[in-house]
C-alpha cells in the first residue's frame, strides 16, 4: 500500500506542478539562481583580501 500512495503523490504533484506552470507566471528558478550565484561571486572577488607577496608564484 505504501508504493501505491507514493506513486500517487508523485503524480499528484506533477500534475499540480504543471496546472501552476501554465496557469500562473512562475519565475525561471534557474535563471534566478544563476543571477544570484553571479552576484556572489562578484562580491566575494570585490570584497576579497588581497594576496600577500611571498604567496603569490
């Protein structure tokens, strides 16, 4: 009985998940991920310190 009710959660879900995709203006998540990880790495490099003279070869 437990395989079955996992099957139908899984479709459920899908299924849902679709309806809300076509029916409503859901964001890009990973466009939105990308831009964010973007932006991370643009202020770790402006805010890093900066490399000591005997560590750079």
């Amino acid at each position: 009985m437990g395989i079955l009710m996992n099957k139908f959660s899984f479709i459920a879900g899908t299924v849902f998940g679709v309806y809300i995709a076509q029916n409503y203006n859901v964001p890009n998540i990973k466009k939105l991920f990308n831009e964010a990880l973007y932006s991370a790495k643009q202020v770790e490099e402006k805010y890093r310190k900066p490399k000591k003279p005997e560590e750079e070869h």
